[in-house]
C-alpha cells in the first residue's frame, strides 16, 4: 500500500510535466481525439463485460503496462493477453456483470493522454460491487485510433473513496 501511494506520488507529478512540455495549454482537446477517445472508452466498457481476452487485447497498445492490487506489474500486450487468456480459461472464473469507469479528467498532449476517474464493477462471485480509481495513460496509434498504454487500478473499500454518480448496483 505504502509503494502504490509513494509510486501515485511520483507519477502524477511526472504526467502533468509531461503533458505541459509537450504543449497541453489548457484549452480543451480536439473534437476528433476526444471522440476517438470516447470510442475507446465504449471498447473498454463492451470487452470487459464480454470477459474475452482477444476483446480486451484490443484495447491495449504494444508497450503497455497494467497495474492492479496485489498482482505483478504486467509489461507488453503480450503479457496483459497471456494473463487475461489464463484467467478467461478458469472453469470458476465469474461473470462480469456491470462494468462502468467516470472519468473525471481529461488532458491531451500529442500523441499522449492522461486520465484519472472512477470505475464500478460487478461480477457473480459477490453481490456486492466493487468500487475503485484508475489513472490511465493513452497512447494515440498510427491508424489515429487511442489504446491504452499504463493503466493503474487501486480498489477502494470505502464508497466514498471512490464516488460515483451512477456506479453498478
């Protein structure tokens, strides 16, 4: 807990550096990357609630890294589909029910985006939806399309941590 909160500690301060050198000034992103990031927000929502690694895969850019409680940190596409495909071939594995993410922030630098919101995920195993805060950074492709290049995911026990208006039931 306390390496997750000094790394958030570190790294936030390093992408709004980033995001500032690189000529984010403020003013709101472009339209088109906007809505080719919004179309990948539609692509995480439909992959994870399909509970198909080839879906999720997707989604993420080459040189991603995933990070989530109480997992290794997974570096590489590869890497992200190997575990995704393991976990999708569990006889118990459960069905995700509800998946939502609110995004609260939004900066456009380049070929990079960061973003930092809330998500809500339900899934058979437990009647009680889980609640966390993810920041995730976009990579923007060749094709103008955005994929996901660092994603960290910290669980929250607390509602209030974690505050959603509209959040699984």
């Amino acid at each position: 807990m306390k390496q997750t909160r000094s790394f958030l500690l570190m790294a936030v301060p390093i992408f709004v550096i980033i995001a500032m050198v690189h000529g984010a000034n403020g003013s709101p992103p472009p339209q088109d990357d906007r809505d080719a990031i919004e179309r990948l927000h539609r692509q995480d929502i439909e992959a994870t609630l399909s509970d198909k690694a080839d879906e999720l895969a997707k989604l993420w850019d080459e040189e991603a890294v995933r990070i989530q409680p109480g997992q290794p940190v997974e570096i590489g596409k590869a890497a992200i589909y190997a575990n995704d495909k393991r976990w999708e071939a569990k006889a118990d594995k459960p069905k995700t029910l509800c998946y939502k993410s609110e995004i609260k922030g939004l900066q456009i630098a380049d070929d990079w985006a960061f973003e930092w919101g809330y998500i809500s995920y339900r899934d058979s195993s437990n009647a009680k939806p889980m609640r966390g805060k993810v920041l995730r950074v976009m990579k923007r492709q060749s094709d103008g399309s955005w994929k996901f290049a660092r994603v960290i995911v910290l669980n929250e026990e607390k509602e209030s941590a974690a505050p959603m208006s509209d959040p699984c039931r």
